[in-house]
C-alpha cells in the first residue's frame, strides 16, 4: 500500500498496472477515467471497484473525477444560437424547394 | 410549402442550436467553420430526408451526419499533422491541491457556462475532438479509435491530457474568480 498523506491523482500516465490481486490507490488512480469510462475489461474494472469501495482516499478522488466528467458533458453540450446561421439555412432551403419545384 | 419541407422543418431544423453547439466545440469556436458545419449536415440530411425514418431520433441521426462530416474534413487536413506538445505539469488532477476544500468538485457548478465553453473549445485540437467525442457525445474509445484512425492507446492518452488541461484550466478560473482559495 502507498502512504497515507498524498491524496490520489497525481498519476500523469494512464497506462500500466500491476498483476497482484490487490491494487495500490497509484494503480487504482491511474485507471481512473478508463474504469468510470466503462473502458477496463471486466476483471480490472471489478479489481477498481473493490479498491476504491474500501479505501478513504481513492473513493472521494474517483466520485471527484465522475463528478468533473458529469460536469464536462453537461456544461459542453450547451446549444448555441446564431440568427445569421438560421436566416442562411432558411434561404437554402427555400432555394432547394424551389428547384425541386 | 411542400410536405417534405414542412417535415423537414419540424423534425430536423428544430435541432438547428443542438447542431450548432456541438459544430462550435467541434471546431473550437470557429464560427464561420461551425456554420458551415451545420449548413453541410442539414444539406445533407434534406437530400436523404425519404431515407430517414419518421419517428426515429432525428437528433442522434443528425449529429451522426455532423460528426462524419467534420471528421472527414478533419482527415483531410491533417494528412500531415502537426506533433503535439506534452506538458506534464498540466496534466495531474486538480484533487490534490483542493480535496480539503471541496473535495466534491462543488466548484465546478459555480463556474458560469460560457467559461466551459470557451475552455473546451481553446483546447488543442488533437485534445478537444476526442474529448467531444467521448465526454459530449459518449462515444466509446474503440469507436472514436476508428473514426480518427489513431491506435485506441492514442485516444486514451489524448483523451486523459484533455481532460487535465480542461480541469486544470477551470482550477485556476475559479481560483482567480474567488471561488476557491
């Protein structure tokens, strides 16, 4: 296991991982967003989830990340409106009836 | 006004801000590009309108139209892309610095809408298309994979910068803005 002081999510790489059975919150933090994702094969994914479920600083820091990724889609897929684009799309399409006419 | 018209107007171009939205991120907040986008998927969308079947999810047909329609212009481009430059600093969660303070990322809510925004859409472009792709649109790695022709490996290290630099870009926001200390 890692020291206790450091809170999770410095991990700058999302690759690697280790083999033994139980994950260290390092190797648990650096699957973060593959395993909110739903990207990890099923075996690490559940090997995540039994990590973080049990230990204090990774539960906080993954439910930290969901909530920033939540935000991220909510936020990022605002409509935009733009009177110039709709009074062109109005005159193409009036210009494509005409023809079909 | 013809049938087809008037369909085509109440089943497609009412998604016309949707559209746009999603054109602006796509292009980084290029507006001349982000209309052309639109005006592109709806030419398209008119065209083949008696392939589409009323009542299904025009929406989700449509940003299908849009996003093939900016990736093959992407592809087009970038025969010859451009290296992209790392910057590990930027890229390590925010948590550490604040988990004492906000630990549940309540700052975030406090950031107005257009500063998102404006933030996705400053992102490099190797960063912000895959973050488009899997955060906005909730496509998964492998597809995103193919459709940008990149090894999944790839998507998934742009994909994680991009959302470091995202998150350490609204960080310092709030942190300029009061929000945080």
């Amino acid at each position: 296991m890692t020291n206790d002081e450091q809170p999770p999510g410095d991990a700058v790489s999302p690759e690697g991982g280790g083999t033994s059975d139980e994950l260290s919150c390092e190797e648990a933090a650096r699957n973060v967003f593959e395993y909110l994702d739903g990207e990890l094969p099923p075996d690490r994914s559940e090997k995540v989830h039994r990590h973080v479920e049990m230990c204090r600083r990774c539960y906080p820091y993954f439910n930290f990340e969901r909530a920033f990724l939540d935000y991220v889609h909510d936020r990022g897929m605002r409509p935009a409106r733009s009177a110039e684009l709709e009074e062109r799309l109005n005159r193409l399409l009036k210009d494509l009836e005409d023809r079909e006419r | 006004m013809s049938a087809k018209h008037r369909e085509f107007e109440s089943e497609a171009l009412v998604h016309m801000d949707v559209l746009y939205g999603l054109a602006l991120r796509f292009t980084g907040g290029d507006d001349a590009a982000a209309q052309d986008l639109v005006q592109d998927t709806l030419l398209k969308a008119y065209r083949a309108w008696d392939k589409f079947e009323s009542g299904t999810n025009c929406r989700a047909w449509l940003t299908t139209i849009l996003r093939n329609t900016f990736i093959n212009d992407l592809r087009r481009r970038q025969a010859r892309p451009a290296p992209v430059e790392y910057d590990e600093v930027a890229e390590r969660s925010v948590y550490p610095q604040l988990h004492e303070e906000d630990a549940e990322g309540g700052f975030f809510d406090r950031i107005v809408d257009q500063e998102v925004i404006r933030a996705i859409e400053e992102l490099p472009e190797d960063f912000r298309v895959p973050l488009v792709l899997a955060d906005l649109e909730g496509i998964g790695y492998q597809e995103i994979s193919e459709l940008l022709e990149i090894p999944v490996g790839t998507v998934k290290s742009r994909l994680f910068r991009a959302r470091r630099r995202l998150q350490q870009r609204l960080y310092r926001y709030a942190v300029e803005m009061g929000y945080i200390r």
